[in-house]
C-alpha cells in the first residue's frame, strides 16, 4: 500500500544497486588451491610448499597465511573454520619443512573479497 502511494505521488522505489565486481586477487608468495569442503594440502602443492619452505629458511622476515573458505563475503563460523583448517594443514607443512612456528601468522578469513579461487590459502609476507 505505502508503495503504491508513493508512486501516485511520483516517487520512485529504490532499486538494489547491483553488486560491483570483485576484484582481482593480491599477488601471493605461493597460493594453495584446496577442493570444495576439503582442508588437506594436494601433493602437487606440497611440493610447491616444501620447496618455498626451503628456499624461505634462508630469508629473514615473516609470513601470513590467509585461509579462505566459501562464497565471497560469507563470515559465517562454517566458511572461517574450514578456512582455518585449511591455513593450519599449510602451516603444518612449512613447519615440518624448516620454517619456525614464530614466524607464520594464520589468519581465518571466510569467504574470498577478490575474483580468486574461493578455496584457498594464500602465503604472503607479514605487513605486505
């Protein structure tokens, strides 16, 4: 009824905005691409990890892991735990390939804000 009365009078309904595009996604040292629901690293990105690993040992500084989990922006506790699963399966994997635990930083953050891939960690360094 309200909606009827404002158009009488020459008003207009508000429209949705339509969602902008995301963006693309930041450079990564090293981006881990996990299968739907699934938080265990692929061999072929271990691989791609032990060797970072290696090579990170002999640099100085620190990393943050980004775990992401789900459609864009959802934070619900489902997209953040399994994306905290999935940042902790990679820290795993540095650990036990040289890099100190007080250097890796892992931060949970639900569903992806950029075009790339929905399931993934991505490896960047701390502050970057």
């Amino acid at each position: 009824m309200l909606a009827v009365i404002w158009l009488v009078f020459g008003g207009t309904l508000p429209v949705p905005a339509a969602e902008a595009p995301l963006s693309p996604p930041q450079s990564a040292l090293v981006r881990v691409v996990f299968d739907l629901d699934a938080s265990s690293v692929k061999q072929t990105a271990r691989e791609e990890l032990v060797t970072f690993a290696e090579d990170f040992q002999r640099r100085s500084g620190r990393l943050e892991l980004r775990g992401y989990a789900g459609p864009p922006y959802d934070t619900s506790s489902n997209a953040r735990r399994l994306a905290l699963k999935r940042a902790l399966a990679v820290r795993r994997v540095l650990i036990s390939n040289g890099v100190k635990a007080e250097r890796i930083h892992v931060r949970a953050l639900g569903g992806t804000s950029d075009s790339g891939p929905q399931d993934r960690v991505d490896v960047k360094l701390f502050g970057g």
